[in-house]
C-alpha cells in the first residue's frame, strides 16, 4: 500500500510497516492526515537519525511505535520506549534522536 496524497484511506486497517520504512540517507516521515485541529505524521528513524532541536508553537504527543528513542525536552533527555507516549509543550525547545531503528506517530494539537 501507497500513501501517495499524504491521506490515510478511511475504514481500513493498514499496517504502519507498510506505509513507512527507515531509510540510511534521509529521515523518513509521511503526513497521515492534516485538518484545521491538528496534524498526524509518522517518521521512520534509522539509528543514529534525529530531528535537531526546534521549538513548535502547539502542543504535541509522540508516541513510540517501535524502537527507543531520546527526546530532548528543554535540555533534558527523556527516553521514551516502544509503547510510550511523551507530551512536547508548547515553545519549549525539543531534539529527537534515534537509539535505534524506530518509528514514531507524532500528533500535533492546535
């Protein structure tokens, strides 16, 4: 299966290992859906891969889907395994970096 207009298909079960892989040479991420209330992006992480430091201006959840990852919240580290969630507040600087090969959802509230 193919997400090739960034939308999730409604009313079918599609397995997140189909839809996005973890690639060497870029971070992977493909935008499930996006409406006026928020956003759901899923990323593939290669190890060693990470998102540098940023700050948003809405709240977001980021689940682990599989994998570990370290997200950097404010300048402290927080591990977060395959199964957990970590809330990222608004304006406060954040870094995600990649233990090892793992794949997030990240939903962004507004």
């Amino acid at each position: 299966m193919s997400i090739s207009s960034g939308a999730l298909p409604t009313a079918e079960a599609v397995s997140v290992h189909d839809l996005i892989v973890p690639t060497t040479q870029i971070l992977a991420n493909l935008p499930l859906v996006r409406t006026n209330g928020g956003s759901a992006t899923l990323f593939a992480f290669d190890a060693g891969q990470a998102l540098k430091e940023h700050t948003s201006s809405f709240e977001a959840l980021l689940f682990v889907l599989e994998g570990a990852l370290i997200v950097t919240i404010g300048g402290a580290p927080v591990p977060a395994a395959a199964g957990t969630v970590v809330r990222l507040p608004i304006s406060v600087p954040h870094a995600v970096r990649a233990e090892e090969s793992a794949r997030m959802l990240l939903v962004i509230l507004r």
